[in-house]
C-alpha cells in the first residue's frame, strides 16, 4: 500500500449491505461510517434492503415464531423494503455493542448528513435505524410515504425519484 492511501473505515459485510440500498442512499451511509470512524466510533452497516418476504418473517418473530419482538413493521411497511433505510452495530473491536451511549453521537452524524434517524421516534425507539425520506415525501406523513412507496413499487416505478 502506498503511504498516500488511506484505508476506509467501511469494511466488506457494511459494503454488501450498502450496495442493497437505492443508489442515492449508498454514499450518505459510506460517509455515516467514515464519520463515525472520524469520531473514533466503529460501526457497520448490518441490514439493507428487506424483500417483503424477510420483513415478514421478521415481524413474525416473537408473535407466530420463536424468538424476542424485533420489529413492529410488517411486510411492505417498513422503509427497508424500498431500499431507503439502513440499520448500524456499534462495535469495539470485533464486539457488537446493542446497547451504547454511542449510538446517539452516529445518530447525530447521521442527521448532519440528512438522515432520519430512529433514536428520535416517539413511539418505539430504534437507535440503528437511518433512512433517507424522497424529496417528494417532505410534507407527508410516515403513513402517506409507506402508501406512496408501496404503490410505487406495485406499479414498477421508481419509489425515489
């Protein structure tokens, strides 16, 4: 490696999952992860883009399958099934941390980028979670976007643009 070259902070499995999401959300989660490692705080990109089938057995867990809760979205009304949101692990060293004072400092990097970031919901907290809201969906509702980007996506067109 020449001595000019840095070394990203973005590591395989994070660039795997980056390159499930839309390609207006691939360089603000690169940079959530550059800045974050900027900050001294490690983190990696862990889920994407969900089909509707893994959002369904998702929701599935802790109501008709074994296992604890992990999310109150069903299939199509969850922003990873359109390839605009993104969950993080905070890890040290190899160690993932699910809970960390941590996660608010990457939730403020990533609203310095523009992000929507789940450790700000009133209603269930979800610290990992980022998204990008289109900038057709600006003034609409959580609700009126899901509806938006379903119909969107039923119909074939492009659910960001």
């Amino acid at each position: 490696m020449k001595p000019a070259e840095a070394v990203s902070p973005v590591d395989g499995r994070s660039e795997k999952v980056i390159a499930t999401l839309l390609p207006q959300v691939r360089p603000i989660a690169r940079a959530l992860v550059q800045k974050a490692a900027a900050a001294g705080i490690t983190i990696r990109v862990i889920s994407g883009l969900r089909s509707y089938e893994e959002q369904a057995a998702l929701y599935a867990q802790g109501r008709t399958a074994p296992g604890k809760k992990v999310t109150n979205a069903r299939a199509g009304y969850s922003n990873h099934n359109f390839g605009i949101a993104f969950d993080i692990g905070v890890f040290e060293g190899n160690r993932y941390l699910p809970e960390s004072p941590k996660y608010k400092a990457v939730g403020a990097l990533g609203m310095d980028l523009g992000l929507e970031w789940g450790g700000n919901w009133k209603t269930i907290v979800d610290q990992p979670h980022f998204q990008l809201r289109p900038a057709w969906a600006a003034d609409e509702s959580e609700q009126q976007m899901l509806a938006e980007l379903r119909s969107r996506k039923d119909r074939g067109e492009a659910v960001y643009a």
